[in-house]
C-alpha cells in the first residue's frame, strides 16, 4: 500500500518524488509568472508556469536537468511560453552535457496559440537532437493516461530512450483522430481496452519503441532513469538505417495482423490475456527470451 | 359481500388456470404463448405485481404485458418502475392506481405522466413497507417474476440476485394468487433451489436473459480530492468517534472513498478490528482491498452485483453463500437488518433542506426512495446496545420516555451538485404542491432530519443528534452548508458557539489535513488494482476494462 | 473571463524562513491553482488577485476568501488565483492545501 502512484501525482510532484531528495531548483518558479499571453484573449485562464516546471536536480547524485508537464491545463499543450522554456532547459543540458529528463503528458501542440506552438515544438526537436550530438542523453518519461501524442509524441520518439509505464500511450494522432479517418470499424477510440493494446506502455515494450517498461509507482520510475543516465545513443547514419530496417522488418512482419494480441504473442508474450493485468515488472520478466 | 367468506379466491384461481391448460406442459410455458397465458390469468381489477427493481428486472414479462391490449383496470404493485414498458402501461390507461418505492432512471417521465394525469399513485413507499402491504391489504393476484434458471418441476434458482423475488411469491402463492416466472434457461438440475415449485404456477424460458445492471460498481479513477477529504473526515469524526462495527454504505463515491481508505488511512489511525466489521451491503467492488486487508468479518447483502460472482464465491468467510458455492442475496432481509442490526448508515442525496430532511426529488422529477429510508431512521423496536448506539443515545439527551440508544444516520453531501446546483436548500422540492396534492398531502421525504444524526460536508460535520432545538439545528446546517445560500445565511457567533461545543467540527478540530485529502491515499486508484487485489477473481464489466 | 482584486483583514502570518511561496492546484476544468507569497507591506490583510473564466459569481467568491481570511492567519500574504470553473468547495480546499504546504505545522 505504500507505492506511490506516478500517473496520480501532478507535475511538481512528479519532480519531487523522481530526484535526490529537497535537490530539484526549479527555473522560472511559479512566482516568475512567465505566462501565456495568448491565452486571456481566448477566455481562458493561465497558469503560472504555463504547464511546464523546469530545474535542475540530482539522481543518486548525479546532476541532472529535468522538465515535467502539467496535462490537466490546456491538455498539456505546447505553447510558445511553454516550448520556449523547454528549449532552454535542452540548450542549458547541451551545454553542460548533462542528461535531461523529460515528463511528457501532452497531446502536442496548443492549437489556440496558432504557429508558435508549431515553431516551438520544432525547435524543441532540434535542441533534443543538440543534446545528442554533444553527447547529453534525453530521456523521455510516458506514463500518464494522458501520455505524448502530436509534436510531443514526435519529440519523445527523437530522444535518446524512453521510460514508459503501462499507463503511458505514445503516438502521433490521438485515438479519436484514428478513429475519424479510419472509420469506427477499424479503430473504435471508445474501446479502451484496444487504445492501451495498440498504444500503450506494454505494447510500446514488445515494440522496442520503449527502451524501459517500469511499474506505476514513483521509486521504479526514478529506477528506470537511473538506468538510462549513462552514455547518450549517438545519432549516426548506421544508426538510423538500423533503426530503418527494423522498422521495415516490423512492417512486414505485422502488416496482415489485425489484433493487437496477436502482436504480443510474436513478441513472447504467451498468455496475453493473464499477461494485461501483470504489473510491469512481473510482464517484462515473463517475456520469452526471443523478445526485443 | 356477495359471497360467504370460504374459498372464493381459490376457486377463481383455479379458474384462471383452468383458462391457461392449454397453453402450458406442465409448467412450462413456450415463451410464444406468454401473451396468451397473460390474457389468460389476469382480470380486470386485479393488483398486479411485477418485479423489478434497479438492478434486476422481469423485462420480458412486463415487455409481453405493456403489448397487451386487453388489459383495464389494474392495480400495479411493483418496487420500481424503471422500464419503458413500465410506462407504456401508463400511457394506455389501464392503471388504476400504482403502489410503488422508486422510479430513478425514469424520474422525468413519472413527473411528466403525473402532471398529464396519467399517473395514479396510491403512496410512494419504502421497500420493507411496500413488502409488509403485500402480506396486508395488497397482496397481488398475480406476480410477475424473474428468476435466473429453472427445472422442468418449476423449482428457481435466483443466483445472485435474489433480491425481492421471496417477498413477492409468498404472499401471493399463500393467498391463492399466480405466480408467473421468466427464466434466462429451464435446466435438467439446478445448483441450489431457492423457489420451491409449489409456490410457482408457470414458468418460461425468456428469448433473452434478463437485465442487470453494475449498478453498484464505482471507477476508484473517478474519485475526487473533495470526496477523499470528505472521507476522512467521516473516519476520524464518526467511525472513529463511535467505534462504528456494523454499517450500511450508500451506493454513491463518497462511500466509496471511506471504503478505499480502510487500508490506508484507517490503518494508519489504527483502526483496524475496531470499525466497520459487519456490513450490510451489496457486494461493492470498492471493498476488495478493505476485505483482502482483513478488515471485514461478514456482508450480507440485498442483491448481487454484476462480476463479483467468482470473487465472492471465493470468500465464504465475508459473504454469504448457497451449498452449491455462490452467492446469496435477499432485500426484505437485508433492509431489515439494515433497520435492526446496524450501528450505522450513511449515504447521500440531491436535496437537503434546513430541518435536515432530505430528498431525492428534485423539480420535474420523481425517483422516490431507494434503499435508504428503511436504514437511514430510527429503529425504535431496537433493544440490544452496543458501542456507538449507546453513545449517540447518550447526546440526543434521551428523556425518561425515550430509548437509551441511537443508530447513527449519517447524510454525507458535498454543498453543491454538478452544474453548481446547490444541494441545501430552504425548502425541498418533493414539498412542491403537486407533488403533495398527487400524494394526499405527505411529502415523498427520503430520510427526516429527527432521524440524521450527522450531516457531513467538505466544510465540517454537523452533530445533528446533539442539538437542543430545532433553531440550533438549522444553524448547525447552515454552518456546514458552504457557499449555498442556506450556507451564506449563517451566523459567525452562532457557528463559533456550536463549534466550542463540539456540535460543528471543521477538518482541523478533527485532526483532518487537508493537504492530505489526495487521491494517493486510496487503497486502489483505478478497477485494474481492484482486479489485482481480488487475485484476478473481479471480473469488471467491458465498461470499465481499459487494459 | 471575469478578474477582480480584493483584500480582506486577516492576522498576521508566521511566514516560514525556508519558502518563498507556495502553490496548490491546477488551472484545468472545474479546478484551479492557488498562489501564495508574502506580502509585507500589509501585515494585517490579505490581498487576493483572481482571474475566473465563469463570470458572475463575485458574491459567492467574495464570501469564501473573507470566511478564509477571517478563518486562518494569513495576513501580510498575497494569494493569486487562476480558476476554471471550480466550485467553492474545490476553492477552499485549495486554499487550505496551499497554506498547509506553506506551514505544514499550523493545525
């Protein structure tokens, strides 16, 4: 009874609860009230960090920049206030070559804000893709039902690793977006059982879209980084072609299947059906040792 | 009289039979000739009773009646009209007079059909005493009834959901009335017998199972800080207080909050084996964790509750359970022990007006009362003391007329509704004219202020048994009352004297942070922890399933 | 979108050594975040700043920031509110949560 919940607690919490602690500084505090200014406009109220908390902290002693969003304001949307300080807080990680961690809980760009949300998610990518070339891991975290889709599942995609628990989604279009264009018969976006099969945590494991699959608590979160706080994984032409033929084999493989769990069996999972209930840890041992 | 008081109403039962031979092998009727046996054995005048409460419901039966065109005059007896059928009886006229305890899903529709003069009540009742009528001066002549699986004798098997079938089939087949069963399947041997098929005269095997709604399952995910705070108020102020070991919980989130805090915040207070021992109450899947943690020594429960068959027929030592294993379930019984054998009930409402009475009618809608009223009052026939009875006896200040004892009725509301609707009020809406005047002037009231003995907000609660007047009650409500207009009209000084006296207790005079009040703090957040606590044994409706 | 300002008469504040402010809530639907920070200048009130997207409830705002600072010391503090929609309870109880990160000790 003693866990902590990761998917429960809000932002500042999440910083909280990950890092050594009392070591988190944030940038830019609430006080600071850099705000959207675009927002009033619309008849909606702002937040004080625009859904984002930035700083610098320790894991077992190791510094550290992180950013964690806030996906009950504005859908965890990114705005130009929000990508600006997500952008610097990359640069400032770039600079001192140490890794950066990132809580995502977004469904991408702030729409209301028209194209400098675009622009910043944009240029968010390309600070990620600085950090990597000077050698600064970026690890994203996805573990909130809200999880990263648009731009910010993009830009989680574009980091060196990713942390999910199995109430993360990651993805570009939302279910409902799916759903819309591909007609109710091939994706019912009411169906959550299907959504966490096709997007979720456990899926993005046997995918290897996910570098780690944890439990849903905040020790095994902040475990999970730990893991990853080593070398960054350099972008390199091997690299992505590589990763390019391992996205073609998985097309290829998968192209005629219809059920996600015909997905989990071709990826060592025996008994999908017992195996959706298994926390993280029990579903990532089980795994057959052909699995990614 | 036209005839001497002998055998009347067995000779023309027996001709009600006698009109339905044909149809009928035994006691089997194919469910094609439902209609005809229905023209068969009613008869103009008769008080027909018709089962179906929110839960379970002889769908099929009623469906095949409301298709009837040969129908007049009846009398409907039924504890809940909850159907559309139900209402198409109304809408052809051919009621008389409806007795029945609740219409919650089709509140605006009984409004509507009550202003139309469509809708004839005789009294709006509480379970147990539309149960008593049906042993006194109504006892149907024929009953409708829905039972989960039959023999080719006409025995029943209820399965979970026994809920009010015996109290409508043994007055009516001990005073000559038909009884008419629809079963979801007609069996060779069935796992227990809870019907013995003396008191069945036909049985049908329904084309399609009966309704049954999860109407008791509540997502831990949807859940508030607000209800959590409210919750541990709740803990510290009442079950604590009291030391609380017999309790009925309502059906709502803020009970569910208590339930999910057992193991966390309860055992943190060191409550455990103290409180909430002996429960009334349906098989909640908000309890698993309470029960798996060792707080629970017995439920016994009203009805079932859809996906907790494999999980209470693993825990005989919690629940009660046939010789074939499942569970059982009996409402008349269990509303009596929630009458008689309780320390405490505490549930919810739409409505509370500055007495302290509360409703569940609102402007345009009648639901009528659900299983709260039988509990949430005082049992005055009550003889055996315990802890908390005689300690809320004790502040109520009993005079040398009065019971030495209370049971402790606990209103838990936040101050607002959704849509910002105020839940306190000056006066209730069920004292609306009309709804008087169709009600030959009684007031469909849920459970009355003399009865509350706490009334629980996210401000305080509200020690209604302690109270001196009715004036000091009203200020004890308003002090609770937040920002609602009833809660705007208190008085500082008044409010600062109650709370000195321990009348009106704020989250800091019961050592309640709410800077704890979080949903971190229950012991399950979502029905997939529920399902892992049960060791896989919950198996939660498609609804609720997004793994 | 409705904004007013707004002090009421509060006793003073103990203000903790080790914090500068403190914040509770978040600005999402039928929620909102509260701001504390101190404000030395009134020692003896509380001055409120809030920004609302459901206009027209002044009256029964104005009631549950008076009861708050007539309630607990806070003055020479000011709190900074940005709701969406929330309902009085959800008000207060932020409130007293923000307060209570700020003092953990008061009762």
């Amino acid at each position: 009874m003693s866990r902590v919940p990761y998917h429960e607690l809000k932002a500042r919490e999440r910083l909280a609860a990950i890092v050594d602690p009392g070591s988190f500084a944030e940038i830019l505090p609430p006080p600071a009230r850099v705000m959207s200014p675009y927002l009033p406009k619309l008849g909606i109220p702002v937040a004080f960090d625009d859904g984002l908390a930035i700083g610098r902290a320790t894991i077992d002693g190791k510094p550290i920049y992180l950013a964690a969003q806030t996906g009950q304001f504005v859908g965890g949307s990114v705005g130009e206030v929000h990508s600006a300080k997500l952008v610097g807080l990359l640069k400032a990680a770039a600079r001192d070559r140490l890794p950066c961690v990132l809580l995502i809980e977004s469904g991408g760009v702030r729409l209301h804000e028209g194209s400098s949300g675009e622009i910043g998610i944009a240029e968010a990518i390309r600070a990620v893709f600085a950090c990597r070339a000077a050698g600064a891991p970026v690890i994203a975290v996805i573990g909130s039902d809200i999880g990263a889709y648009g731009g910010m599942g993009i830009l989680s995609a574009c980091c060196d690793f990713r942390v999910m628990t199995e109430h993360g989604r990651l993805g570009i279009s939302g279910p409902i977006v799916i759903e819309k264009w591909m007609g109710k018969a091939a994706y019912d976006s009411a169906d959550r059982a299907l959504v966490w099969k096709t997007s979720g945590g456990k899926t993005r494991y046997l995918l290897g879209d996910a570098n780690a699959l944890v439990n849903d608590d905040t020790a095994a979160v902040r475990a999970g980084i730990a893991r990853l706080l080593g070398p960054a994984s350099p972008v390199t032409l091997a690299a992505i072609e590589a990763r390019q033929a391992e996205l073609a084999a998985r097309l290829e493989q998968f192209a005629a299947v219809t059920s996600p769990e015909a997905i989990w069996q071709a990826r060592g999972v025996t008994d999908p059906a017992a195996a959706t209930l298994d926390d993280a840890e029990t579903f990532v041992a089980s795994l057959a040792p052909a699995a990614p | 009289m036209t005839s001497s008081p002998r055998d009347t109403r067995r000779r023309n039962k027996a001709a009600r039979l006698s009109r339905a031979a044909a149809l009928v092998a035994g006691k089997l009727v194919p469910h094609e000739k439902t209609a005809d046996l229905l023209r068969a054995v009613i008869e103009p005048g008769d008080i027909l009773c018709l089962e179906g409460d929110n839960q379970k419901q002889a769908d099929f039966l009623a469906e095949q009646l409301a298709s009837l065109d040969s129908l007049r005059d009846l009398h409907l007896v039924m504890s809940c009209i909850t159907l559309p059928s139900h209402l198409e009886l109304f809408k052809k006229g051919v009621v008389r007079q409806v007795d029945f305890c609740y219409a919650g899903p089709q509140g605006n529709a009984v409004a509507d059909l009550l202003a139309a003069g469509q809708f004839p009540i005789g009294a709006i009742h509480t379970y147990n005493e539309l149960y008593a009528r049906y042993y006194i001066d109504l006892t149907p002549r024929v009953a409708l009834i829905a039972a989960a699986k039959a023999d080719r004798a006409g025995n029943l098997f209820l399965a979970a959901n026994t809920e009010e079938t015996p109290a409508i089939v043994e007055p009516t087949a001990f005073y000559d009335g038909v009884v008419i069963a629809q079963v979801n399947e007609i069996v060779d041997e069935l796992p227990r017998i809870d019907i013995p098929t003396d008191q069945v005269d036909f049985v049908i095997e329904a084309p399609y199972p009966m309704h049954l709604t999860a109407l008791f399952t509540r997502d831990p995910a949807a859940i508030t800080d607000v209800q959590i705070l409210m919750a541990m108020m709740a803990i510290r102020g009442i079950y604590e207080e009291y030391e609380v070991e017999s309790l009925n919980h309502g059906v709502g989130f803020n009970t569910s909050a208590i339930e999910l805090l057992l193991p966390t915040y309860g055992e943190e207070l060191g409550l455990k084996g103290k409180i909430c021992k002996y429960w009334m109450v349906n098989p909640l899947p908000t309890m698993i964790p309470a029960i798996e943690a060792g707080w629970v020594e017995t439920v016994f429960s009203v009805g079932g509750e859809v996906g907790m068959e494999r999980y209470t027929a693993a825990r005989p030592d919690i629940y009660f359970t046939g010789r074939d294993g499942s569970f059982h379930s009996n409402r008349p019984m269990g509303q009596l022990a929630g009458h008689y054998a309780i320390d405490m009930f505490i549930g919810a409402s739409l409505q509370v007006d500055i007495h302290g009475n509360s409703s569940t009618v609102s402007k345009g809608r009648i639901t009528g009362f659900g299983g709260a009223p039988n509990m949430g009052c005082q049992p005055t026939g009550r003889r055996h003391p315990s802890k908390a009875w005689l300690k809320a006896g004790r502040e109520a200040n009993p005079g040398p007329g009065s019971l030495p004892g209370r049971k402790l009725v606990v209103q838990m509301v936040e101050t607002f509704q959704s849509g910002r609707v105020p839940t306190f009020v000056e006066s209730l809406d069920a004292q609306d004219p009309a709804i008087k005047a169709a009600m030959q002037g009684v007031a469909p009231v849920m459970i009355y202020g003399d009865d509350v003995t706490h009334l629980v907000t996210e401000e305080g609660i509200a020690n209604l048994g302690a109270c001196r007047s009715p004036e000091e009650r009203t200020a004890a409500i308003r002090a609770v009352a937040g920002y609602t207009p009833v809660g705007l009209k208190r008085s500082l000084a008044d409010t600062a004297a109650l709370r000195a006296r321990g009348i009106v207790r704020l989250p800091e005079d019961l050592g309640v942070s709410p800077a704890r009040a979080n949903r971190s703090l229950l012991a399950a957040q979502e029905i997939k922890d529920l399902v892992r606590i049960s060791g896989g044994l919950y198996d939660p409706p498609a609804k609720f399933v997004d793994w | 979108m409705e904004t007013f300002q707004h002090s009421f008469p509060s006793r003073p504040l103990a203000w903790p050594a080790d914090r500068s402010w403190a914040l509770a809530g978040v600005v999402g639907s039928g929620n909102l975040e509260v701001l504390i920070e101190p404000n030395p200048a009134a020692p003896d009130a509380v001055a409120y700043d809030l920004q609302t997207s459901i206009p027209g409830y002044a009256d029964s705002w104005k009631a549950a920031l008076a009861d708050f600072a007539a309630h607990y010391a806070v003055g020479g503090t000011r709190i900074t509110l940005h709701d969406q929609g929330a309902a009085p309870v959800v008000i207060t109880m932020r409130l007293r949560q923000a307060l209570d990160l700020l003092t953990p000790a008061q009762p």
